[in-house]
C-alpha cells in the first residue's frame, strides 16, 4: 500500500539559493513553500552526502542529499541537491522505509546526466523518480491499515517489519550509549510534552534519528487508549518535526501553542540566542570528533526582560540523582548486548564517524572512557546516598531476583515486550529474571522464532576460534595446490558464516532495543499509577489542587528537594491531572526526615 503524497527535488542555484525545481504532488494544490531550506540545511555542503528527515503542516517526510562535482556557472565546483518524499498523514508514519529507494535514485539521476554530459536534468532524468511515486502514492485516506501502529513487538519484529533494519528505534541502544545518564533528562521532557531542539553540525541524519527515537520513549504511553491507563490531554505521541531553520519561526510558535510538544534539529546556530523557543537545547556538537565528551544539555529559563529584549536564559542541566535506579538499569541491559560497540550499520548514529582515522578515533575513545570513569563515580555516589532516604519507598519495576530488586509490574498493552518472545519462544508470559532473556539475551535451550541461517558445517564461534580453524586447514593444505573449486567453496562457506553472524547480531540489537522500550514502558507506567493515587475522583479534578509533601514525591522514585524533579512532577499534572494544579510543601521536619531517614 503506497503511503506518498509527494515527490520532489530541491538544489541550490546560485542567484536564487534554494529552490524546488521539480515536483510530483498527489494533488495540484499540495503547498511545498519553504520545503527546500528543510531539505537544504545550512551547512549542508560540508559533506558529500546525508539523510534529513523533516515534516510539513504534519507530513512527516525524508530526502536524500548529494553533493556532486558540477561544471556549471556559479556552482563553485559542486551541485547541491536533495530528493524527498512527504508521507500521508497517519498514526505512525514510516519515512525511512523510502531512504534506500531516494538513494539509489539519486545515483540514478546523476549518472544519467554525467552519460549525456548535461548540466541540467531533463524530462527524461525524472522518469525513474516520477515512476517511483506512482507506484508509492497514496490511494487510500487510511493507508489500507499501513499506517496504524499495534505495537513495538508487530512493527520491529512482525512480518511487515522494514526488513532494511533503517527504524530509527533500532538505534536506541547506540544513543543511550552517547547520551549517558543525561538520556533522563530527555525522557523527562519527552513525557511532559515539552518543546525541545537538538543543535547539530552536518552531517545531520544523527540528529535526525535522535529525533524520533526520543519520541519513541513513552509512545505506547502518549497514543495508547483503549487501556485504563491516566488518560492525557493529548491523544497522539509528541510531534517529531524534524530539521527546522529560521524560516520555521513562526511554526515554532503555532506548535507551542498546541501543548502537544515537539521535538526537532537544526543547523542554524542563531537559535542558541532564542532559547524562550524551546524548553530544552541538546548541544551535539561537544560530542564532535574534535571535542570528544558527552552531549551538552541546557534548560530554558525565564529572567526578567533585559535591555536586548530576551526573556529566557540558557542554564547547563544535568541528569538527577533519583534518575540513578532508571539509569543503572538501562545500562545493565545495554551491557548484556555483546554488540556495544558501533557496527557499520549504524556509524551513522556517530557525528563525523566517517572523517574519523583509526588512530584519532582511539584517542577520542580514551577520552569519552575517562569521562566516563567520572561518570560512574557520580552515579556510585548517588547511590549510596539515595539509598538510604529510599530504602522503603514503594517498589516501582525489576527485571532481576535479589535483595536489590525494584519489585515487580505487569504491563498492560503491547503484551509481546513482557513476554518469552523477546527471546523467540513461546512460554507462559511472565516477566523474566536475570539471565532468562528479558535483556534481549536469547535463552541456549530455547528455538528462535525464526530459522537459523545454515553455515555449512561451519558454527558461530568466536573470532580466535574461527581464525585458528583457518590456519589448520591453511597448514594441512599448505603442499596441495588450491583448485578453483576449493576457493570457491571456502569462499562461499565464509561469506555464509559473515551473513549468518550478522543476523545474530542484528537479533541482539532488537532483542536489547525491545528490552529498553520495557523499561521505558513500565516506569512510565508506574509513576502515572503513583500519580492516579494521589489525585481526586474525575468528577473533581478541574481546578483542584493537590498538595505533596516530600514523602509524596519518594513515592515516584523521585528527589524530594530536586528542582530538576519538582518541575517534572508539575509537568506530569498539566498533561495528566485533568486540570488539577500542584502545590509541593515542604518543612524543616521534612528536610530533617529526608537527610537522616526519619518519617519517610
């Protein structure tokens, strides 16, 4: 079923900058006004090639950048130019399904006018794109069911699954890796449906991706109704805007008025002048190549007006000490992937990973170690110190036995996430212990949900085992002369084995991704339950107020005197208080309470 609306290329001229000089709409008043600075990020022709994914008046939407060697006036030497598609409006719509298809497109073009010698593209040159959109095109409102969502479980592993593993959710182990502790803080924002803008340096797919594996934290929470989950006041996932420029101000500002939230990416530097735009700014460019540290948070205060008209502030915000528990978690579970470092199919989710030298890269892994190092050292000391001011709080969610345990949950919903599936079998649903598979580890004993790739004799042992098998047989053959067949067989048996151990890997990172949106899920789940308790009947809970004291707020794993907190909780009661506002009070009793374990 075709999900397209629109088709379009988009260049850089040299008198009237950015245009579109070509596009295939499904219907002749489709608007594509100022398509082409999303499409053409400033910055952009930095780098030969990159993915942007944007929207438009709530089409989500993907094209294909290049920058070709051009001959032509004005050009300086290359030609910039992005092919892209805008998706129908539905539930859960799917751009990256349509990434490889814009790039061998782009190949197409180009080399077809590099044959005829052309500055230009002809009529001719568009056909191979014009026919793709046909074949794509929307024909039906609702997408023939294409563009509901039933689930990460039916969209990551179900039979329409995007078998070219380009979903954004998939890169959620590798950007909790860059993030670190700090991904909290973004949860938070997430969950509270705040406005919040990634700035970046080209290449910008990173940041892209950043961007919908954000929203994805808690979207079985935000679109899920048909539970009785605390309904809020919106009824769809945070918008995902993707690439924005200055010519989206006045955009910004109809999308905050929503209250639905946003999360978005940009080139243009400007925009860390105007923070009262967004609530948080994540700087990735700390995370540069040439600077080798963690993504800088900011949060977006308001200050009394200043001469130079500005209201808001920048103010450096980093995860909190109650977020040490979540955290400590996640990190367990990203640990048990034996894939922790970047694959090739995700180098992507590195900024710069392909200007990189081996030698530069070892220098920029021992300094992100030491900072790690540091890292660690604040989480331990959080934890020895929330510890005891937490010790009784209510449990809120576990995924391991022992005395360390959070307790334990049933989630509602997607049901696959809690069950034996993430490991491929068909047991009794439970919520699994350490070392049973719940974090994506697949249990020995246990068939897999799909068949295993044969290897020809050949097994899936480690790299030393395989390399000391190859000098055996190396030895034994060294006095034979190799016949062609020979090579051939061993060539085949070694490209069967490279195959079969990338689907094992590619098995672990779903398995380790579907294990993090869990986590996610169920301590969404628990600190909405925690809220339902607190507040008033339905019939009550417009223009009521509740009043928590500290001992509240330890019951949703939360720091009693964190401001950081405080303001989550507030955020948490606009969107699902139903019009209840909060008062948090606090006393000396309560401090002393806190700080030596007394009346909590």
């Amino acid at each position: 079923m075709g999900d397209l609306v629109a088709i379009f290329h988009a260049s850089f001229h040299p008198t009237r900058g950015n245009v579109i000089d070509w596009s295939v709409t499904a219907s002749g008043d489709f608007n594509l006004d100022n398509l082409e600075f999303s499409a053409l990020p400033s910055g952009l022709h930095l780098v030969e090639q990159d993915i942007v994914y944007f929207s438009k008046d709530g089409h989500q939407g993907v094209c294909a950048f290049r920058r070709v060697k051009s001959t032509e006036d004005g050009h300086r030497g290359f030609r910039l130019s992005s092919l892209g598609v805008l998706l129908a409006k539905s539930t859960r719509p799917k751009p990256w399904r349509h990434v490889a298809a814009l790039k061998d497109l782009m190949v197409m073009l180009y080399a077809r006018m590099e044959l005829t010698e052309t500055l230009q593209p002809s009529e001719t040159d568009w056909q191979p794109s014009r026919m793709y959109f046909e074949s794509h095109e929307s024909k039906s409102v609702d997408l023939g069911g294409a563009g509901d969502w039933s689930g990460w479980s039916h969209e990551l592993d179900g039979e329409n699954r995007d078998r070219s593993n380009m979903n954004p959710t998939l890169h959620l182990p590798h950007l909790l890796r860059i993030l670190g502790p700090s991904t909290l803080t973004l949860y938070k924002h997430v969950i509270g449906r705040k406005r919040t803008l990634i700035y970046t340096l080209p290449p910008v797919e990173a940041a892209c991706i950043l961007c919908h594996v954000a929203a994805d934290f808690c979207y079985e929470q935000q679109v899920d109704t048909t539970s009785n989950r605390l309904p809020g006041k919106s009824k769809e996932g945070i918008q995902v805007l993707g690439m924005i420029t200055l010519s989206d101000i006045d955009r910004l500002q109809a999308e905050s008025k929503s209250g639905r939230g946003w999360i978005a990416c940009t080139t243009d530097a400007l925009f860390l002048e105007r923070p009262s735009y967004y609530d948080l700014l994540i700087n990735l460019t700390t995370s540069t190549p040439n600077k080798a540290t963690r993504p800088t948070f900011y949060s977006s205060e308001p200050i009394l007006p200043t001469s130079r008209g500005l209201t808001h502030r920048l103010s450096t915000v980093r995860f909190a000490w109650s977020d040490v528990k979540l955290w400590n978690e996640l990190d367990r579970i990203l640990q048990l992937d034996s894939s922790n470092s970047h694959s090739s199919n995700f180098s992507c989710c590195t900024p710069g990973f392909s200007d990189v030298s081996d030698q530069k890269l070892g220098l920029i892994t021992a300094w992100t170690d030491v900072w790690r190092v540091y890292e660690d050292v604040c989480l331990v000391c959080a934890s020895l110190w929330i510890g005891s001011w937490r010790g009784n709080s209510i449990q809120s969610y576990s995924t391991s036995n022992g005395a360390e345990n959070w307790g334990s949950i049933r989630l509602e919903g997607d049901d696959d996430l809690t069950l034996s599936t993430i490991a491929g079998n068909s047991e009794r649903a439970q919520i699994r212990s350490l070392g049973a598979g719940i974090e994506g580890r697949p249990l020995v004993s246990s068939p897999t949900n799909k068949p295993m790739r044969k290897t020809s004799g050949m097994f899936l042992g480690s790299g030393q085992n395989n390399r000391a098998r190859t000098s055996g047989t190396a030895t034994r053959n060294s006095n034979i002369a190799p016949s062609s067949s020979t090579d051939a067989e061993v060539d085949q048996a070694d490209a069967e084995l490279l195959s079969s151990m990338g689907y094992e890997r590619e098995e672990m990172q779903l398995r380790t991704t579907l294990a993090l949106l869990q986590t996610f899920h169920a301590h969404t789940s628990f600190q909405l339950s925690i809220l339902e308790s607190l507040l008033p009947p339905p019939s009550e809970r417009s223009n009521n107020t509740i009043n928590l004291v500290p001992k509240d707020i330890l019951a949703f794993e939360l720091g009693p005197f964190s401001s950081v907190d405080e303001r989550y909780l507030e955020w948490l009661v606009t969107e699902y208080g139903g019009g209840t506002t909060l008062l948090i009070k606090r006393s000396w009793k309560d401090l002393l309470g806190v700080v030596f374990g007394y009346g909590c």
